[in-house]
C-alpha cells in the first residue's frame, strides 16, 4: 500500500494515511461542503489496512469540525473502534490548544462512545 496524503484546504484538513510508521494523522479544520465526499476514501482505506496490518496510532489535531464532519469522525472512529474490539493494537492521540476549549471538549466526546485508549496530548507540551 501506498501513503496517502492529503493536502489541507481551507475547509479541509491535512490527513497523512503513513503505512510504513502506521500512523493516521488528521490536522486542520474540517468543514467541507460534502463532508462524507471528503471522509468516505479514508474509510475505505482504514478497511484495506487492517486486512494486513495489526496496529495503528491515530493522532488528531484538529481546531474546528462542523457537524456534517463530526458525523464522519464519528463513522470512522467507529470503525476503528470495530478493529479494535476484533484485536487490533490501535491508539489515539488527540493534539489540543489550551487556549481553545472547543477542541479538548471534542476530544472528550469522541472518547466518550469508543473503547481506544484515548490520549490527551496539549500542543503546548510538544513544543
């Protein structure tokens, strides 16, 4: 499998599908017109990874989602949950400014349906 990567825009954001380091890697804002357009690839990705790969490190680092976005993360979140509930070996990292509430309080919401180990990463300790 090739890595995928997918510049941001103004509406969308970076997303880094890394085979080889098995990283997932969304950063930006996400608010596209057609969020599912934008979203459903990554979805069929993350199925054909898991078909030969057993481990994965999803690190979200994202300052804005719309609902129609919050609605495809939570589609994918599921199923990563799914892989990992069937045995997958798989993480997340959810990046977050101190100074923007928005973002750690989407963080704890996602974490809040899914069985990941869920961790809280402030970008202020990264730097």
């Amino acid at each position: 499998m090739n890595n995928f990567v997918v510049n941001n825009t103004k509406s969308t954001p970076y997303v880094e599908f890394d085979y080889t380091n098995k990283t997932l890697i969304f950063k930006g804002e996400s608010y596209p017109e057609n969020a599912y357009n934008f979203y459903e690839p990554i979805y069929k990705l993350i199925d054909e990874y898991f078909e030969v790969h057993e481990e994965l490190s999803a690190n979200f680092q994202l300052s804005y989602i719309n609902t129609s976005s919050t609605k495809c993360l939570i589609i994918l979140l599921d199923k990563l949950n799914t892989n990992y509930l069937d045995g997958k070996k798989i993480n997340i990292n959810w990046y977050y400014d101190e100074e923007n509430g928005f973002d750690y309080d989407m963080g704890q919401d996602f974490k809040m349906d899914i069985d990941i180990p869920f961790e809280f990463i402030s970008i202020s300790d990264e730097e």
